[in-house]
C-alpha cells in the first residue's frame, strides 16, 4: 500500500530520518543495542522509502520492479525491521557474551522464512497488479497471516520482557518509564498486527468489505510507527546534549556533593589526589562522580581523629531541631560532626581521644553500602545536610564532649 501522507509531509521526515540514520552510524554504533536499533530505523526508512507514490513510479520507469512489486519489498523491509527489534529483545534477554551467534542469527532466520512465504502467498496480487487490500480473497488472508505471525511475536516478547523489567526490584524510575514505554509499543503492536488477517478473513467470508478499512490503517501505520522510533532514536543525542550542559544524572548528583567536596579538599589536602576541577558546572563523567565520592570518604577518615562522639540525647536534640527524617538520620548526624571537626582542627585543637563509648552516637560511622550507587546516595543525603551543619552553631558550645 502507498502511503496515504502527502510529499510535502513525507520527503521532509524521511530526509530527517536520513539525517538522523547517518549520525547514529557515526557516533552511537559501538554496541550490539545500537547496531539493532540502528538496522531497525534503516529497515524501516527503506519501507518508507519504496511506498512513496514518486519513488515506485520512478522504479516502475526504469523498469526495476512494478509498483505492487515496491509495496510487496516494503512490506518484507519491515519484516527485516521487525527481525532487528527481535535481535533487540533476545540481546536484553540474554547475556550477548554466552548466546551471540544464536541471538544474531536467528531472529534472521525467522525473518527470512517469513519473507519467503509472505512472498509466495502474494504472488496472485502481483500477476493482478493489485494491492493485497485490493486483491482480497483467502489468498490475501494467508499472506497477512504470514506476514504479520513475526509482528505478533516482536511485539509480544517486547511487551513481556518490559513487564518482566518493569517489575524488577531494582528497577529506577527512569527504567521504570522505560519499560512502561516498551509495554505500550509492544501492545501497540500487537493490536495493530492481529487486526489485520481477522479482517481479511471476514472480508473472504463475504461479511465486511475490509479493503477501505486495510488500505487506511496500512496507509498512515508504518510512517507513523518510522517517525516514532526516529524520535526514539534522537533520546541519545538529547542525552549527550543534556550531558554537555550539566542536565544529566552525573552532573546533578556532583553539584549537589560539590560543597562538601570542596570543605572537604580544603581542610583535608593530604588526601586530595588527581581530580578535575571540582568548581566546574558541567562536563562531569561517572569516572569524576566516583573519585568524588572516593575523596569524599577519604576526607571524612582524615578527619575522624577530631570528630566528637555524640551522645544520644544531643543526637535526637540535632535531629529534632532541624526536623531530620529517620532515614537521612545518620547522614546529618555525620555532618554535625564533620562540621565540627573541621572547625577543632582549623583551631589547632588536639585530636580527640579514640571514641570508646557504647551509650554515644560513635563517629565516622562505617558506610551501609555495597556498592558505588548506595556508596553515592550516602554521599548525596550526607550532602544534603551539609550546608545546615556548616553554619550551625559549634558542638563544642552546646556541651558535646568527646568520649
């Protein structure tokens, strides 16, 4: 079926598309998720392409293929699509490291079965010169079953494996929205795939005429379903971009630490070590937010020796006055006495006496964490407390004694 958009609709889009196909090979084809999706959107700018009204009659002068012939290779283009996006969901479902040639190869396999017989099945359409929509008949209905048996699976598996990610226990909300997204397209297609031999079926049977209702869907469905993955494809140079302006997830989490880490440089140079410059407001990579983190937990065992043990009274008195949730509970409390102890060392005080006491709030408590995300959510509500710590009034004159 030729699209039913008109050129000045289409051509613009596709040439975005072009744009867009030929910066994602440049920059993001490193992994085997970019390399299918990358297949993915040329498949489906190729489909684009050989239902263009301008471009089939261009190949039919030039004695190519017939018009029904360019729509029929349109359709087999977004098998191959579709044999991608399989390539896609067996990648996520599957380590690539312990199934790459079964992971590659097979969602080509099936493509290529199903090219076969979809290609055989429309054979009476194109001897007619007419679209399946047009040709009808149980002919045209075994040729869409074919046809549309991998959108069905692509879509299915892609809905299932969403689900599955979305229910994980570990899952960000970021993943969350992800997942959420892919359910909504693989039900999209699904509904948009199963229609269609229902229809045709009933359209043999006599009982609706199917061919207005197939020529529309078929006419809008594969631009619309091309531009929307284009737009998906754009989301990692909107990330990059986001990236390069200090708007993505590493910078903000950096600027938020970045007082702490510069009180902590400052009253503890003997622990800084190679680091970029931690005054700049973007650029930052998740290497920096790692050594800031590092550095961060190296400062504070510096300066360990001058930290105060509090007891469990002044603790709850802090927490109550300035309102700390229990779960930021141990974190502000440690920047009260990170504070405090920046300030004895400043005066030239002596080091605290090693804390001994089983009734006080111990200082420096040992991290929760086992790994760098729960070492860095640590950092970011210890950070949190800081600016109220820094400006507090000293421990020292609010009678907490090291013990």
């Amino acid at each position: 079926m030729t699209t039913s958009y008109p050129p000045c609709v289409t051509w613009p889009a596709l040439a975005c598309i072009a744009a867009v196909l030929i910066a994602r090979y440049l920059f993001f084809n490193k992994s085997g998720y970019e390399s299918a999706f990358n297949n993915l959107l040329t498949c489906l700018f190729a489909a684009n392409i050989l239902r263009e009204r301008t471009a089939e009659v261009m190949l039919d002068d030039a004695g190519i293929m017939s018009i029904t012939t360019a729509q029929h290779a349109s359709l087999v283009a977004v098998v191959f699509a579709n044999a991608e996006l399989l390539r896609f969901i067996r990648l996520w479902k599957h380590p690539p490291a312990d199934t790459e040639r079964y992971t590659y190869l097979t969602p080509y396999v099936a493509a290529a079965a199903v090219s076969g017989g979809f290609w055989i099945a429309a054979t009476p359409a194109r001897q007619a010169g007419q679209t399946l929509e047009e040709f009808g008949g149980w002919t045209a209905m075994i040729a869409w079953t074919i046809l549309v048996s991998i959108f069905v699976t692509t879509g299915a598996g892609l809905a299932y494996n969403s689900v599955r990610e979305f229910r994980g226990p570990e899952t960000s909300l970021r993943e969350r929205l992800l997942a959420a997204s892919g359910v909504v397209i693989g039900s999209f297609i699904v509904a948009t795939s199963v229609d269609v031999p229902v229809l045709a079926a009933a359209d043999a049977l006599g009982r609706v005429d199917a061919e207005p209702i197939l020529t529309w869907l078929h006419g809008q469905t594969i631009f619309l379903e091309t531009v929307g993955t284009c737009l998906f494809g754009l989301v990692p140079f909107a990330l990059a971009a986001m990236a390069q302006v200090g708007l993505d997830t590493t910078s903000c989490r950096l600027r938020r630490i970045r007082p702490l880490l510069i009180d902590l440089m400052d009253a503890a140079p003997e622990v800084v070590f190679q680091l970029p410059d931690p005054y700049k407001r973007r650029g930052w990579t998740a290497l920096d937010l790692h050594q800031a983190v590092v550095q961060i937990r190296d400062g504070i065992l510096h300066l360990r020796p001058w930290m105060l043990t509090l007891s469990e009274a002044t603790a709850d008195r802090l927490c109550t006055l300035h309102r700390v949730p229990d779960g930021e509970r141990a974190e502000a409390i440690l920047a009260f006495q990170l504070a405090a102890a920046i300030r004895r060392k400043d005066r030239g005080r002596d080091p605290a006496p090693a804390a001994n006491s089983s009734s006080g709030r111990a200082a420096s408590p040992p991290s929760r964490s086992a790994d760098l995300d729960g070492e860095t959510a640590e950092m970011l509500r210890l950070a949190k407390w800081w600016p109220v710590a820094s400006t507090h009034q000293p421990l020292e004159e609010n009678h907490v004694r090291s013990t």
